[in-house]
C-alpha cells in the first residue's frame, strides 16, 4: 500500500513499505527516535543490529501478504514507522498486533492519526477480527488516540518496562473489528496449525 495523506498543518505524509535499499536511512531513524522519549522499546542506540541485518528484514516483510512494516515521508524525511504483524498459526490467524512511532518533531500535526487509519485499513484488508497492541501507561496521548480509534484496556503488565532503573506498566488494548469470514477461512487453510 501506498498512499498520501494531508496532515493538520497542510504537510502531506507519504506512507509506502519500505525496501532493503532504505536500512542505513530506518536505522538512524530507529536511534533518533529512540533517543527522543522512553515510550518505545529502544534507545538512543537503535536496534543495535547492523546495516547487511535489517536490509535482510526489510526485504522479507516485502513477501508478506497481510500486515507488514510501513514508513512514512514529510518532505523527504522519514517522519515515522509502524508495523502490522498478523499471525501465521490457523488458531490466530484472525488476531494482529500494532507498533508505531513518530519522529518529535511530527508529533501533533495527525501523522498518529493517518498510521490508525492506515492500519486499521490494513487489518481488515487482513480478514482480521482483532487488533492488539501494549502502551506504556504513562503515554496518555497515546493512549487517548488509541481510544479514539475504538481501542478499549484489557489489561496490565505490571512493571513491564524498566528505563534507567524506573519500571513502567503496559496497558495492553484491543480493537475488535468485523472481518470478512470467507477470505478469513481460505487464510486459515493456507496456515499451519
């Protein structure tokens, strides 16, 4: 999927799926990012894999048929990444998981917003009946604009995140959408069990 989304202050964001010609330019996005807020899963140090080991990953999610990782551009820069995993085994093959992230200085402008909507586009494209994902629970914009996507609290792990020493909770959150069931049982077919 590509496509262009008008954003709040008239700035288009340019969503396509990234290539294994992009690696260099994810990897100094993911450390940029990283380094800008706790709210995600790694640091100022990125991924911490090299160049040659995410152009292999980004080439693989090409061959993925449902779900996959996105990116997108404002004026040429890449302003965020987010990602649909849907599951490969017959008994999930219904359910998905979200991430994403947004480079600072594009927050508050709807790029949040327009990955939502794409997402959500992409799941039900996927046949899937559930989408889930985990926030830390101090990220109340996040959690807000999870909510107003129709995303409801189903739990907590306690203590999930430590960063510099303080532990953070993860509120996990689902969104349950209406799937189409024939294309979802012709993908259970093609799953292993």
């Amino acid at each position: 999927m590509e496509k262009s989304v008008v954003l709040r202050d008239g700035s288009v964001l340019q969503i396509f799926r990234p290539r294994g010609e992009n690696a260099a330019e994810i990897l100094e996005y993911l450390k940029t990012i990283g380094g800008e807020t706790h709210f995600l899963l790694m640091d100022e140090n990125g991924l911490g894999i090299s160049e040659e080991e995410e152009r292999l990953i980004l080439e693989e999610n090409l061959k993925q048929e449902r779900g996959g990782v996105y990116s997108g551009r404002i004026n040429g820069e890449l302003a965020c990444i987010f990602s649909l995993g849907c599951y490969p085994r017959r008994r999930l093959a219904h359910t998905g998981e979200i991430a994403l992230s947004v480079r600072r200085k594009y927050w508050h402008i709807g790029v949040g917003s327009a990955i939502m909507e794409t997402l959500i586009e992409l799941a039900k494209e996927a046949s899937l009946k559930n989408v889930e994902l985990g926030v830390y629970a101090d990220n109340e914009r996040a959690i807000a604009l999870y909510k107003r996507f129709g995303f409801e609290e189903i739990g907590r792990h306690r203590g999930r995140f430590c960063v510099d020493g303080e532990y953070y909770d993860e509120i996990l959150m689902d969104l349950h959408i209406e799937a189409d069931e024939a294309k979802l049982r012709e993908i259970r077919k093609a799953c292993p069990r």
